[in-house]
C-alpha cells in the first residue's frame, strides 16, 4: 500500500466525524428508531452526532413517520435534548411543510416522540365537518 493511500484511508474516518448524521435505522453514530407503545401509537427516537442541527433531526422524525403512515395524515408530539434542556414541540403534520430553525452553537441531539397516523375514514370526517355549514347560517325551511 502506497503511503498516500495509508493517509487518506487513515483520515476518511477523521472527515467523517464532522458529518451530519444521515437519515438511517438507528446504528451507533445514530438515526432513527420506532416501536408501537400502544395501539395505534408509535413511539420514534431520532439521534444525531453534534453537528446534526434540531431542524434536521426533527425532520427525520416527520420523514420516518410519513413513511410509517403511508402518506395519510398523522397527529404528534415529541421533546428534543439540547444543551440547554429538553423543548416540547406538539402540532399535526397537513399538507404544509414544517420548517424548524436551529441556532449552530446551541445543538440538540435527540428528538423522541409519539404519532398516531389517522384512518381515512377520520380524515374524511373532519373535511366534511370543516365543509358543514353552521347551523345559526343555515338557509330557513320554506
């Protein structure tokens, strides 16, 4: 082995290090983890090294629970570790994007929370309740 193929393949792990954590089952430089705590109630974990920015794990997590929903729609909450303590963040995913910013000196390393994917039938439901007209503005019986 050539002496510039030793140094690069002794710096490849060094370059490595100051990379943000990819999106991945869970290995030991992290990634994501989910089990069902209930029925009908998933469980994920998302770690990440410190340079993987909160934005970017709590990304993963709606990523993972898209996937674990099949596209339906999905209510959820999670808590995040940080250097400065734990946050709380609760909210549903719509067809909107969720967009989280994270300050560089201040990361986080994990996001863990729950989701629970709604059935068609409940999506549907609460269209056509949005879509129902108040009863005081219903037009009068003739």
């Amino acid at each position: 082995m050539t002496l510039s193929r030793r140094v690069l393949t002794a710096c490849v792990p060094l370059l490595c290090a100051g990379c943000v954590t990819p999106y991945q089952p869970m290995t030991g430089s992290g990634g994501y983890h989910d089990m069902e705590v209930a029925p009908g109630v998933i469980q994920i974990e998302v770690r990440g090294n410190p340079q993987t920015h909160l934005g970017t794990l709590q990304g993963y997590f709606h990523r993972r629970a898209a996937e674990l929903c099949e596209g339906r729609e999905y209510d959820w909450s999670f808590d995040t570790g940080s250097q400065g303590g734990p946050l709380l963040f609760a909210g549903k995913s719509s067809s909107t994007s969720i967009i989280v910013t994270d300050s560089p000196v201040n990361r986080r390393h994990w996001v863990k929370g729950t989701i629970q994917c709604r059935d068609a039938a409940r999506a549907t439901s609460d269209v056509a309740l949005e879509a129902a007209v108040p009863l005081e503005e219903a037009p009068p019986k003739p």
